[in-house]
C-alpha cells in the first residue's frame, strides 16, 4: 500500500502487501487481513493524535498475528467465535478511524480529546477481546496503557506547537471555517485553554498560540469564548498605573501579544468570589451588546481578570485619539461635532434598545472614546451598577464619582439612586453641552454638589452665547431639545429614539 505522498505504508515494519501476502493464505484470516488494511491506511492519514493513533494500528495487526497463532495451533475450542470476535473489533477500530478521517482539519484539532478517547475505547475492545478468547502469544493485555498515556501527552505537545505555528498558516483559517459559528467558537476556546496550559512553559508557544487565536478573533468579528482572563492573555505594560481615580487605577496591557489595550482595576472592589461572580453575570450582556454592536458605537470588552494584584480588573481596546473632549480640543476645526453627537446618541440607543434595556449610567466626555476613524464609543456602561453590586454602597455615595454629579439626574443624587434611560438621556444632554463648550456643565459653579443641588431646583444650564459655540452647531432646535432632556420631570424627557429624529441629526451621516 502506498501513500499519497508515495510512501509505503508499514505496520511493524511490513507493507500492506507484505502483510496480505504473510496472512490473507491462512484459513479464514482474508476478512481480518482486509479490515487491518484499511487502518492501516486510514492511520496514515490521521493528521492529529498521531502517536496514539499508530499504537493503535500495531495493536491491532499484533492481534491479528496472535489470532492467526491460535488458529495455526487449533488449540481454541471456540475459533469461529473468536474469529467473529476479532472481525467485529477491528471493524470497530476501521469505523471510528473512518470517522476522524472525514474530519475537517479544524475538527481534529478541536475533537484531539474526543478521538483520545475513542483510541482508549478501542484499546479496551481489544483487551476484552483477547482476554475472552485467551489470544495471547503476543499480548500482555495491560502494557498498552503505559504507552498510551506517553503517546497521548506526545500528540498533545505536537498540538501546542501546531497551534503555535499557525500564524505561518493562514491557510487554516478559511472563510469556511470563521462562517462556521459553533466550529469557530469551540477552535478558539481550544486555543484560550491551550494559552493556560502553556503558561509556565516556552514563551516562544505561548506567543505563537496567542498571535494565533488574535488573527483567528480579528478576521471572524468575534470575541474569545471566556471573558475571565486567567490564561496570560493580557499583560500589563509598566508597573504603575498610567492614570487612576478614587475608585480605579488605569495601565497600559498588551493582549494576545498583539494588541494594546487598556486595562482599568476596579479599586473599589476586591478580587474576591462575589465580585467573581458578578463580573459572570456581566459577561452575558458584554457579549450580547458585541453581537448586536460589533464595536461601531460602544467600546468593546475583551473580559476581566483577578490573578493581577488584589483588584479585579477589565480590559478594553486602546484608542489612541483618548477621550471625546481631549480629542475635540486638538481637532476643533476639523470636528463635525452634529455628527459626533449623532454618533453617541446612536450608542446610547444600542443600550436602550437592548432587551432587557441596559442603562449606561455615567455618560459624560471622559466615558466617551473616539476610534481610529473619528467615531464615538461608550465606555464603562454599567460600571456603576458593578460598584454598587459587590461594594455595596450607591455608586453616588462612593467616592471617586464628584465630577459625575454635574451629568447626574437630579432624580439620582437627591431620590432613591435609581438609574434608568430618562436619567442617561439627561446625562446625554448634559455631555452634549459639555462637548459643544469645551467645558462641564454649570462651569460656573465651582463645587460639584452645589451644582447638583441647584440643578434639583430646576436651574437648568445657561445657554451659551460664543459665536464658536453657535458655529459647532448650537442652534435653536438643538437647544429647545437639551431644555426638553434637563426636565425635572423625567416623564417628558425625550427618548433617545425621538432625539435622533430631529431634523438637525437625522440628517447627519456617519462614517461607513
């Protein structure tokens, strides 16, 4: 038997011809001959679990052989059964071989454990069948678990370093493979699990497994399978903290050693099993708002993480333009700034319209990023919700938030706390105001709580007079519409829906 490549199959070192010739001549050996063939064939072609794979192939022609001594000698009673007995084995073995082979590449790499065991499970047939018949010239029933389980590691170190070549390969990753949702999302949690158990070794593997699995995320659009980063996904850059607040401190991190990202630890919770668990629930509606949002308007999270430091922490994708009002400032007359409002107005309507309704609950500039191309991105949704979880203290009484209170609904800071989508659209009135001047809300007012305090009686911000102000697109719809937003009555705020169907945004187009 030859191969594709033109090589001669062997098992234990003899041809398929050579072992047709030596046995197919033996009464009744011809069926058992021609199943043997054809694993020995299919074995060649096994392009993963290879070690275990071959083991098996010469467990199964040395049963062959001891069968064939048996019958040589007459000295088994019940020949015709056992030769039925070692036909229905080997058949066994040739069917689930035939089943691996039809496999795709990416389903054996994904299957390698599933087939593990399938090679067990026939080894354990083959143990049964010669432990019944007492075919055992050639056997020793329990040696082939020793080599089995060296095999076994063998294919699965020969898997890491594949993994870790597959940058080189791109072939691999076909359209038809990332089109594929289930085989996508199982080839890529293979790879996040294979980063864990290389953690400890080469670092040369580890990175290899990681470039991999970014290029597979980034040509299918998709996000890792498991948000809890605890397989060396991430790595901070630099020791300390670039930036920080009262509540969280903010470094630099390299992900999947490919791209930066920003990584903020969340110093008002402890990196303990009832944040653990919270993060958990999160991760649900993080993938949802992915796969509704695909990161156009609301900045995407790649996971947490609880192995860095006593803090939890959450990575997120770096954006170099920073936040809307630094990017403003050095872009001033290059912004469309109706546009810019258009683009945040149609992330808030991503979180409202999500179901359940997803409240961001801290919308002002600094939460607000700007990508690559000049759009806006939501950032930090929910965050205070998070806090108020596992901290166990109103995200408004906590510290760390003074400079919220001037986007805060009065409702919030002075009623129960309760956050709803009436209490963002006034925060997104707010940040408006806030982008338009340059400056925060009630910027005359020096102390944060005595702006809150006035806004609850109904003070509502003075309308700005600069002609630069008026230029960026302060006209007197939008105006008449933020008055509508500050209402102290949340019931006639608009919703974000019927703000962008003004006319003066409406009208906007956003980048493709």
């Amino acid at each position: 038997m030859v191969s594709a490549g033109g090589r001669i199959v062997l098992s234990l070192g003899k041809s398929a011809a050579q072992i047709a010739a030596q046995l197919a001549p033996v009464p009744g050996l011809l069926p058992l001959v021609e199943v043997l063939c054809g694993i020995i064939e299919l074995c060649d072609k096994a392009m993963r679990n290879q070690h275990a794979a071959l083991q098996l192939r010469d467990r199964c022609h040395t049963l062959v052989l001891a069968f064939r001594d048996v019958a040589e000698q007459g000295s088994n009673e019940s020949l015709g059964e056992a030769r039925t007995m070692v036909l229905k084995c080997l058949e066994i073995v040739n069917k689930k071989m035939n089943q691996w082979s039809k496999m795709n590449r990416a389903e054996q790499f994904i299957r390698q454990r599933d087939i593990e065991a399938d090679i067990e499970a026939c080894h354990a047939e083959i143990s049964a069948c010669v432990s019944q018949f007492q075919i055992v010239s050639h056997f020793e029933i329990h040696e082939w678990q020793k080599e089995f389980s060296e095999n076994s590691k063998r294919d699965h170190a020969a898997l890491l370093s594949q993994l870790s070549r597959l940058q080189d390969s791109q072939d691999f990753i076909t359209e038809q493979v990332v089109n594929q949702t289930d085989t996508l999302q199982q080839f890529m949690g293979l790879l996040q699990t294979s980063l864990g158990a290389n953690k400890q070794e080469a670092e040369r593997v580890h990175a290899g497994i990681s470039s991999s699995l970014y290029d597979l995320q980034k040509k299918s659009r998709t996000l890792l399978p498991n948000f809890h980063l605890k397989s060396g996904e991430v790595k901070k850059i630099g020791e300390y903290a670039i930036r920080g607040t009262t509540t969280m401190d903010v470094y630099e991190g390299l992900y999947l050693e490919r791209e930066k990202v920003t990584i903020k630890a969340i110093r008002a919770m402890s990196a303990d099993e009832k944040s653990r668990r919270r993060f958990q629930r999160e991760v649900k509606i993080w993938a949802e708002i992915w796969n509704r949002d695909h990161g156009e308007h609301i900045l995407p999270f790649y996971g947490y993480c609880q192995t860095e430091g006593p803090f939890p922490y959450m990575v997120s994708p770096w954006q170099n333009n920073g936040d809307v009002i630094t990017y403003i400032k050095k872009n001033d007359g290059e912004v469309d700034y109706l546009r810019l409002i258009k683009g945040i107005a149609l992330g808030v309507q991503v979180l409202h319209t999500m179901d359940p309704v997803i409240v961001h609950g801290d919308l002002r500039g600094a939460n607000i990023l700007i990508s690559d191309i000049g759009t806006p991105l939501l950032s930090d949704f929910g965050l205070s919700q998070i806090i108020h979880d596992v901290a166990g203290i109103p995200f408004t009484q906590s510290n760390g938030v003074a400079e919220s209170y001037r986007y805060f609904a009065p409702e919030i800071c002075l009623g129960k706390g309760i956050l709803s989508t009436r209490s963002d659209v006034y925060a997104f009135a707010m940040t408006v105001l806030e982008i338009l001047t340059h400056k925060q809300p009630y910027n005359h007012i020096k102390h944060h709580p005595e702006a809150v305090l006035r806004a609850s009686k109904g003070e509502q911000p003075m309308r700005p007079s600069d002609p630069a102000i008026i230029e960026r697109g302060l006209g007197d719809d939008l105006w008449k519409v933020l008055t509508q937003c500050w209402s102290l009555d949340s019931s006639k705020r608009p919703s974000i829906q019927n703000i962008l169907g003004q006319d003066f945004l409406s009208a906007k187009e956003m980048f493709l």
